[in-house]
C-alpha cells in the first residue's frame, strides 16, 4: 500500500505502524484512528485505488479499531480473545510478509531489462497427411455401435470365465 499516516504519535506507512504495535513501542491509544480513515478517505478522492488496496486497508483498519477497542474496555476481554489476539498478530505477521513479496515482484516486472519479449515467428502449415484409419463406405453409425456393443459383450463374458473382478 502506498498510503501513509501523518499524525503527532506517528508518521510514516500504516504497515509500519502494525509493526510498531505488535513490538509495543508504539501504544494504540495514542493513534488517533478516525484521523487515518480521514487521511485514507482523502487518499481515495485523490488517488485512483486498487480494490485490493482498498480491502487491505479495510482489514487492517478493522483490526486496528478492535485492537483499541479491546485497550479501552479491558474488562471485556476472554481468554478467547487472548487466542485471537495472537491469531491476529500471525495475521498481521503473513499479511507484512505477502506484503513484501508483492513489492518485490513488481519492481522485478518494472525493471524493463530483466525481460524479453519473444519474436514474432510465423507458423509454417503443415500440408494435410493421409488419415491413419479409414472406414469402408458401406460402415455407418448403427455398424459401428453393434460392433462395440459385442466387444463388450465378449470382455465381460472373458472376465467373468476367468473370474476376473473389473474393479482390479
């Protein structure tokens, strides 16, 4: 994401200031969240947004008002949460890895030397060879059919002299 914070307690990407969360250097009720989602709505008018971009910073936003949340009203805090809680730091964790990735993926498409396009090679066509099989004349559909329906009149009648199971 492209989006960056401006605020008195913190500036910088919001993917630094999770990172900053989770190693408790930063506390989450010195970050004032209403002014982040005005600074983001304010990106949005101005920039053309990815809606993946747009989710991504929905569910870090979301997860950024539980975590306060849960600061403010400790007393409503479960022994599940505390799961959740460490649940959403391995989230947090992936989220900043795949992050990342993607980064580096895109600045290796964007360097221009590190890809080649292929030549335009035109196709020779191939001249048509003789069919491998061919029927007579005189064989039509219904031949065809009787035909296959002895073959496996006569492989199950082979199986069962044989006492051959068909599932094997």
């Amino acid at each position: 994401m492209k989006f960056a914070i401006e605020q008195e307690a913190f500036s910088g990407p919001l993917g630094v200031l999770l990172e900053l969360l989770e190693k408790n250097e930063l506390e989450i009720t010195d970050v004032n969240l209403a002014h982040i989602a005005d600074q983001y709505l304010a990106h949005l008018a101005e920039n053309d947004v990815l809606s993946e971009e747009l989710a991504d910073f929905l569910l870090i936003a979301s997860r950024l008002i539980y975590l306060k949340t849960r600061e403010l009203m400790p007393y409503l805090r479960s022994a599940e949460e505390d799961e959740q809680i460490e649940n959403l730091e391995d989230q947090l964790r992936l989220y900043r890895l795949f992050a990342a990735a993607a980064d580096k993926i895109d600045e290796a498409y964007s360097i221009a030397h590190q890809s080649f396009a292929r030549p335009f090679v035109k196709v020779k066509q191939v001249q048509a060879q003789q069919p491998l099989f061919s029927m007579a004349p005189n064989v039509t559909t219904a031949v065809l059919r009787e035909s296959f329906g002895r073959s496996k009149e006569t492989r199950t009648h082979l199986r069962s002299a044989r006492n051959i199971n068909p599932n094997e």
